[in-house]
C-alpha cells in the first residue's frame, strides 16, 4: 500500500472507534462529564483527586469516571482531526489528479473541524438532542467520505461501472438502494434516542424500561421499518452468494459482514425494545449501526469499481492477441 492508501485506512479504522467511544459517553451519560469545552472544568485535563475539584462542587459526588470518559472522547477525536490533516496531505501529495480521492478528503478535513465546533455547541446547549443527532449524522458522513476516498486510492483509474456486467452494476445499485433504507433507519433511531432523554428529562421517577412506552410514534415506526430494512439486506446477502459466487473475495465479505450485522442490530433492538434499556445494548445498537452503514457503502464501492477479468482493459487486449496468434 502507498502512504495515502495506509493513512486513508488508518484513519477510516479509527472514526469508527471514535464511533463506538461516542457511544459509550451516551450510554454511560457522560456527556457532561466536562460541562465546559474545550477544557474541562477549567482545566486541560479533568481533576484526578478530590483536591482538584472545584470548590463549588461536593468532592465527595464528583463523578470522575464521567469526566473522563468525556475526556477521552475529545482526546481521540482532536486524534482524528490529525489523522485525517495527514490523510489530505497525502491526497494533495499523491492524488491531486484523482477527483474521487482528493475532494472527499479535502471535504472530511472541512467537516472534522466543524465537528470540532459542533461538538463544543453539544456541551454548551446541555446535550439537546438535536444536536447531539446532528453530532452523530455528521460522524457517519465523516467516515463514509473516508471510505469513500480510501477505496477510490486503490482504484485510482477505474471509473464507476466502467466495463463491469450488468449482475455487477445491478448489485452496486441495490447495495446504495439498501444503504439509503439504513440511513433513513439510523435517523428514527437518532430521533427515538432523542424522544427517550426527553422522556427522562421529564419524567425522572419514571423506570429506565418504561420510557420506551412514552416515547410516542418514533417507537413503532422504527420497528416497522427495521423489518424492510432486514429485507433489503438479506436480499443483497441472498444476491450475492447466489449470482456472484465468481466474484472478488471482498465483495462477497461485505455482504456477509452487512447480514452479520443486520442481524446483531435486530438482536440488540429487541433487548432495548423488551428490557431496562442497558448500556451496553445501546452502545452496541449504535456501534452495530455505524458498521452496517460502513459495510453496505463498502459493498456498493466494490461492487462499482473492482474490475472483473472479462471487462479488465488489459484482459481484453491480451485475449486479443492471443486470438490474432492463434490465427
């Protein structure tokens, strides 16, 4: 791999854990484990004894593993930032002539900083849920840009669909069908997490398992939809493994994470659904999401740009020398 295809998928690799790290601050409800930003309570770093918290605050019901899980949030995510000023320096460096590559890193860079801000704003509105919803869309679009330009790199000169046969484009276009049905799923679930913190805003003395019950239309439109969305991807499974069997290794192990995932996102659903809401299902709910979304664009990024041996330029100019050999 050259410098900006290792950097590309350093980078993509560790937004998703900055993904799940996001996920486990909501779970554990440490988004205001730092209630100020970018320093916390005041200072670079959250206090480490008692003797470093603020006066104005009871040392004794300080919440320290809030604050740095908090902390460790923005750690990894100025990280990212880094990541991906070096991934576009190597874009420009190698890949100034590739379009495919070079806007969508450029376009990444541009978002991380205005995550960067959007982040702070998090904290300043005291996690209103549209904002924290706009913090998680923005991630998804951050990492599949990434994506995107990660595997692009490592088909610079093929053109979308160029040479490719019809089963080919036909799963690429069902692939994007799906991933659309998936985001569309993502943003009711954002909207239900949303309507569940307003739920425990209001209602405090109210069980963690019955806030699902007051959470209004959200609740049976996203498990209604969650049913099409198994569907259309268990139909991209079936797809694959019966028409594309002679197709590149990793297409077919994109179906298969998408449809290992769509399985452990239902699973955990039902958990949050019928159970106490617990932690680790959400961070698994969430995680599981971000994945399935990363695979399916993986999967329609493949399918469009891998060439095969029949539609390769180069197969086909040594076919027709063979042929004029023979002759």
């Amino acid at each position: 791999m050259n410098p900006f295809q290792k950097w590309a998928l350093a980078t993509t690799i560790a937004t998703f854990v900055l993904i799940m790290i996001g996920g486990i601050v909501r779970a554990s409800d440490s988004g205001l484990g730092c209630p100020d930003w970018p320093q916390c309570f005041g200072r670079p770093y959250p206090p480490l004894t008692e003797s470093q918290v603020p006066d104005h605050i009871d040392a004794e019901q300080f919440d320290f593993q809030a604050a740095w899980i908090e902390y460790v949030n923005r750690l990894v995510g100025v990280l990212i930032g880094f990541l991906i000023l070096g991934t576009m320096y190597h874009a420009l460096k190698s890949h100034r002539r590739v379009p495919r590559v070079l806007y969508p890193t450029i376009a990444a860079f541009m978002l991380v900083l205005f995550q960067g801000w959007l982040g702070g704003e998090v904290v300043e509105s005291e996690l209103n849920p549209l904002h924290i919803t706009a913090h998680l869309v923005l991630a998804l679009l951050i990492v599949n840009l990434l994506l995107y330009a990660t595997v692009s790199a490592f088909f610079p000169e093929t053109r979308p669909y160029a040479n490719l046969p019809r089963q080919r484009r036909t799963l690429g276009r069902f692939a994007l069908l799906v991933l659309v049905l998936v985001l569309v799923q993502v943003g009711f679930g954002a909207g239900l997490r949303g309507e569940l913190e307003i739920v425990e805003d209001e209602s405090p003395t109210l069980a963690r398992g019955e806030w699902i019950e007051e959470a209004g239309w959200v609740d049976p439109v996203h498990r209604s939809f969650s049913w099409l969305v198994l569907a259309g991807v268990g139909g991209l499974v079936y797809y694959t493994h019966r028409r594309m069997q002679e197709q590149h290794h990793l297409i077919q192990w994109a179906a298969r994470a998408a449809g290992g995932l769509v399985i452990v996102q239902i699973l955990a659903g039902i958990g949050l659904a019928y159970g106490p809401l617990p932690p680790i299902l959400q961070v698994t709910h969430l995680v599981g999401a971000s994945l399935l979304v990363g695979a399916l664009m993986a999967l329609y990024l493949l399918a469009s740009r891998i060439p095969t041996e029949t539609s390769s330029p180069q197969s086909s100019l040594q076919q027709q020398l063979l042929s004029r050999h023979a002759a």
